[in-house]
C-alpha cells in the first residue's frame, strides 16, 4: 500500500531504480535472495555479519565464505551504492560533511558532528525535496527523487566505519544519534524511511543495533503519515518543523501547510507523543523580523504549554541569495523568555558546520 504523501512524489516515469542492496530486504527476504542465486541460505546471516556488524562490503575479507561464491553476492546484494565526492570538514575535523553521488549521478549529503558526549550523524531520505519552504536550500531546487532503504542506511554504515576506524579526531567511538534531518522530507518517502529505521535498529547481525531512542525522524506537518508512523511503535523522537505558530504565516513558509494546518500538525504531533511517550521536539528557524515577534512567542507558548515537548529554537541559516536573515540577539533573548514564560522547554540550536555549508542542502546546491 502507498504511504500517504508517497502517491504525489513519484520519480520520473522511466527513470531507473537503484540496484537492490542487502540493506533494502528483510532477514527473510535476504534468505530468499541467497537461495535465489543457488546458495545455502545461511549466507544470507554471514553476508548480514560482515556488512551490519563489520561494514566490510568488500567481498576480499569475507574469508568464512568460498571465494568462487564472494563475487556473485557481492554484484547481487552488495553492490556499490554511492561513493564520496567530497568531504568538507570544520572544528577541527569534528564536524564532517560528505558529498555522495549515488548510481544516477543524484547528489545527497550527510554530516558526522561529535561532541564531548555523542556523536551524532544527519542523514538524507531523499534526493532535494518537494516541499518548497523558501528559507531552506534543499526546497528551491524540488524532488529530484526518493532514497532506497539502503541509500539511506548506508550513509550511516559509512559514518560507522569511519568512527570506528578512528578517522574522526577524539578516537575510535560509537554512533550514538541520528538525526533525518539531512535533505528530503522523510515521511514523504515513508516506507523506505521505515524500511531503513528498522534496519538501523533491529540487533546485529540483522541490523546495525542502534537504538530507537537516538533516532529523531524530523517533518513538515504531514499528518497522516505522522498518525501511521506513531502505529510503527517506535521509541524514536518524531520533531516537527513549526516555524510560526500562525496559519498565515504559516502557509508562506512551509507550504504544505495550506493542506494540513498548525492545529491538526500539533494533534497529531500530541498522539505520537502519547504513543511513543517520548517528548515531541517544535523545530522553530527564527528569521529577523519574520517570525520571531513577542507576541508569535506568546502564541506558541499558549499552543505548546503543558504539553510533551521540547522547542529548539534554530538561528536561520541563510541560503546563498536570500532575503532573510538570523533574528537579532535580544529578539531571540526575548523569544526564549516569553516561551519559558509558559513552562515550555527550550534551546537554541547551536549551527555547527555554517562555514562548510553544512546546513540545509547547500554543499550539493553549490555543486550544482
Ligand atoms: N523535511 C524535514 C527534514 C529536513 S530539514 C523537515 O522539514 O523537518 C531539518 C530542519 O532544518 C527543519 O526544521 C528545517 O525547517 C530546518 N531548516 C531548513 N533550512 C533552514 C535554514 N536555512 N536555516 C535554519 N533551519 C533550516
């Protein structure tokens, strides 16, 4: 059955699918798929052991099975997805962001951010993205086409390996976060993006046995998926990209707003909550002189108060040729007050990775 929001964002008629990957299948599936190549189907756990739990994709150290058989699972079910065009990096090389080209040519992003505490990775789900907001980079340049299960988990595999291998400065350390927050809007592109949750969490060897609770899934507001996706049970965090607490203005700056309002975005936002008993995080770009006015605070704060939930306050990244701007300092001083004000929880996002356009589809844009 065709996700909600997945029947509007179809790819080009035509236009080829990227090669099937084990990533993209079940246990049981891959069983199927090992056997369908005339192999016995516990490969299909030894070729899941070397790719979730080692992220070794190169069949030379897959030494447990005969090397006649390595090169056709490797062409059938490990076939290469992406590879780096660039990786840019800031803060001493804590901050990291990968340019790939997938098979099509498609361009997409990740970025690797660690901190003293946790690492955390933001991950794409789609090639551009069709919801057109005006203030972010990936909007203006539209959809070009939904991710595959695997394209989306293996930026995470890469992200992995790299930690593991200490390539990233601070020693060798675990993933601890993931954030869908790279291009693309994820719950337009649902079953993938569900497909691939399940695989970043199911326990190795099936999965890469990350935890539910460190993933955020981040959407406009589409909100019959958000009501199926809280039926998935996941323990992840669902944010919601609010941005003004209006419908007028609202509808000027996430456009799918015009079809499902703030009210029925914060319902549903409210019965994930309930669900999954995790705090719902209101993503919140202020931008000067836009949205980020006393009283639009005041408004939020009336709609959020004793509610499950966390704002994060972003500092608008401006994109290349943009009108606007980041709000000024005591605007957004004010802004924090008037919300506490109402008890409602709230940070200021700190914007790692500006300098190497790390936010919001700008590296990809730039190649472009
Ligand atoms: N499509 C999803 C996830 C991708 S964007 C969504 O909209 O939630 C992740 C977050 O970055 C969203 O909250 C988005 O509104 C925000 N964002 C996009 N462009 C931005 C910019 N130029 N400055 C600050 N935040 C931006």
């Amino acid at each position: 059955m065709p996700a909600p929001g997945e029947l509007t964002f179809v790819s080009p008629r035509g236009a080829k699918k990227p090669p099937r990957h084990l990533a993209d299948l079940t246990p049981a599936e891959r069983r199927e798929a090992v056997a369908g190549l005339g192999e016995k189907p516990f490969r299909a756990k030894q070729l899941s052991q070397h790719y979730f739990a080692r992220y070794a994709d190169d069949p030379a150290a897959w030494t447990d099975i005969p090397a006649a058989a390595r090169e056709r699972l490797a062409s059938a079910l490990l076939p290469e997805l992406m590879s780096v065009v660039r990786h840019v990096s800031c803060d001493d090389d804590t901050t990291c962001k990968t340019l790939w080209r997938l098979f099509d040519g498609t361009l997409v992003e990740s970025v690797l951010m660690r901190y003293p505490d946790r690492v955390t990775m933001c991950i794409s789900s789609q090639a551009g993205c069709g919801m057109n907001c005006p203030f972010c980079a990936t909007g203006q340049a539209g959809l070009t086409r939904n991710l595959s299960t695997a394209e989306i988990v293996h930026q995470i595999v890469a992200g992995m390996r790299s930690l593991r291998d200490g390539e990233v400065p601070g020693g060798p350390a675990r993933l601890s976060n993931i954030v869908f927050m790279g291009m693309g809007e994820p719950l337009a592109n649902y079953n993938r993006v569900v497909g691939s949750i399940r695989r970043l969490t199911d326990p190795e060897p099936e999965g890469l046995g990350l935890s539910q609770r460190g993933i955020t899934v981040s959407t406009v507001g589409l909100v019959p998926a958000m009501l199926r996706f809280a039926d998935e049970g996941f323990k992840c965090r669902l944010a919601v990209s609010l941005h003004a607490p209006d419908d007028e203005l609202r509808d000027t700056l996430v456009p799918v707003n015009t079809r499902w309002r703030v009210r029925e975005v914060l319902d549903a936002a409210w019965h994930y909550a309930d669900v999954s008993g995790r705090r719902v995080s209101v993503e919140y770009a202020l931008i000067k002189d836009i949205n980020d006015q006393a009283w639009r605070a005041d408004l939020l704060g009336r709609l959020l108060r004793g509610r499950r939930v966390h704002v994060n306050l972003i500092p608008l990244n401006p994109t290349p040729g943009s009108k606007w701007t980041a709000s000024r300092p005591q605007d957004e001083q004010r802004f924090v007050e008037v919300l506490e004000s109402h008890g409602v929880p709230v940070t200021v996002r700190d914007t790692r990775g500006q300098e190497i356009e790390g936010a919001c589809g700008q590296l990809a844009a730039a190649e472009r």
